[in-house]
C-alpha cells in the first residue's frame, strides 16, 4: 500500500483522496462506514489488468476532506456522482461495500444514467444491528473521542473471519484513519443520519424498497457465509427486489469480503462484467 499512489480532487468543495490503475472501461470502487481506499488495493492490483480501476475515500473517511455537513445517504451519493463524472460522462461500472453499496444503489436509483453494471458487497439494508442503532444516539459520540487499538484489533477479528487476513498493516491503516481529525465524529453522523433506534430512516427505507423494483441494469450481490457485521438477510431481501439481479454467497469469509477474498472477488466480478 503506497500512498505515493494518491490523487486529489475537489469535489463539491471538498479535497477527495482516491487511487487509479490500470486501463479499459471504467470501474469505481466504494468503501463502507470508517471505510478506506487501501481495503480495495489487493483486488485492484487484478483487476486494473482489464479495466481502469478507481477507488476513493468518501468525504469524511480516510484521508478525504471532512466537510461540516449532515452525512446522510443522499449527500454522500451527490458527492459520488459529481465525483464520477469528472472523469466522464459515460456509463462506468460501480462496485460498492456495506454503507457504499447503499450509495451506490442510491445513486442509480436517483441517477439511472450513470451505471452500467453494480456489484454490491455485504450491503446494508433493513437489518441494521443493534449496536449499531445504539450508536444512533446523540450522548454516545460524546464519550468516544479516540478509538484505542485494542478495540481495532476486536474489531478486525469481528469483521474478517481468515485469520492471516488480519495483518499488521490493515490494524495500522485501520487504527490511523479512524483516529484522523473528523472521521470519528463523520461515522456517528452517518448513523445518526441514516439510523435510528427503530432501524435505517423510514423514508430511506421506503424510498429504497419502491426504487429497487424499478432497477433495469445487472446487479450482482455478494455476502458472506460468516459476516458478523451485517446480517446477510440484507442481500436476500435485495436479491428479491431487483429483478434484474444475481447472488452468490462466499463461504467461510467475513465482512470486508472484497479485501479477505480478493481473489474469488475478482474472478465474480470480472465474470460478470464481461
């Protein structure tokens, strides 16, 4: 991982960090909540073979501006999209993990001409864990002001089931960027934003369930076997609603799937967006 590789943008305003490799049609990459560019980088040194890959930190993750706004879906859609087309004005194929999959389904259901094909990863959807709608309370960012590396570690081992997956340099970028200036407080935001006690925002939620019927494009949904972050009921339920949609589980493989299993990743999606 060598950030000597980092680009910038200003996107809305906002500095944007991202990567790019490679050459052929256009595949953008979306990290999830705490996200960061790097957990694509395994996949992106195959996949860059055939297409011209581009990954980014979102606004308010990794090494991306943090700008002083409401980090809901929609935003954090627009800021994708005007990132996108200032590289082009054609469709691109999109790949989005966890939280980035919902933008990224956000995205072609607010702007249809823009995706060709969509891969998503252990998205979410109705199902949000309870701690996670605990953490959608306004007094809990109020007693976390740094996360210790223990709890990093735990939580490596919570969202990556192959042990010699959970390396020292995943704990490093983990721990750094979760503890940069903003990026704490920009994940309760997404909760707070998104999430309540009851689950995701009722009219999020129902916004998703009338749009994802009407999806017209190839929609490939992947989750995992043993993913203890986001229960896998989601891509079900996803699978269900897209009509145009394909799903294929990973076993023995945990949350950050893209980056565990990058290499069945990488054959699933070069397959499909053949």
């Amino acid at each position: 991982m060598n950030c000597s590789n980092d680009k910038t943008k200003i996107i809305n305003g906002c500095l944007i960090r991202y990567r790019e490799a490679g050459k052929g049609p256009l595949l953008f990459l979306v990290h999830g909540i705490a996200g960061f560019l790097e957990e694509w980088e395994p996949a992106m040194e195959i996949l860059s073979e055939k297409y011209r890959v581009i990954a980014l930190d979102l606004p308010g993750h990794g090494l991306s501006e943090k700008p002083d706004i409401e980090y809901t879906v929609d935003n954090l859609t627009d800021y994708l999209r005007s990132f996108i087309l200032s590289f082009t004005p054609e469709k691109i194929n999109l790949a989005g993990h966890s939280l980035g999959g919902s933008i990224c389904l956000n995205l072609v259901l607010r702007y249809p001409e823009i995706v060709k094909r969509l891969i998503i990863i252990n998205s979410v959807f109705e199902k949000i864990p309870l701690y996670i709608r605990l953490a959608s309370s306004s007094f809990i960012p109020r007693l976390i002001m740094r996360v210790p590396f223990f709890i990093i570690k735990l939580m490596s081992k919570r969202s990556i089931y192959k042990k010699n997956r959970i390396t020292p340099e995943w704990e490093h970028f983990s721990y750094v960027y979760i503890n940069t200036p903003g990026n704490i407080k920009t994940m309760f935001s997404v909760i707070r934003s998104n999430i309540s006690l009851r689950g995701i925002n009722y009219e999020l939620l129902d916004s998703f369930r009338n749009g994802l019927k009407q999806i017209n494009i190839p929609v490939l949904i992947l989750f995992s076997e043993k993913d203890r972050i986001v229960p896998k009921s989601n891509s079900h339920q996803l699978n269900k609603l897209i009509s145009t949609s394909k799903i294929i589980e990973f076993k023995n493989c945990g949350h950050e799937l893209q980056y565990e299993d990058y290499q069945q990743f990488c054959r699933e999606a070069e397959a499909f967006l053949r």
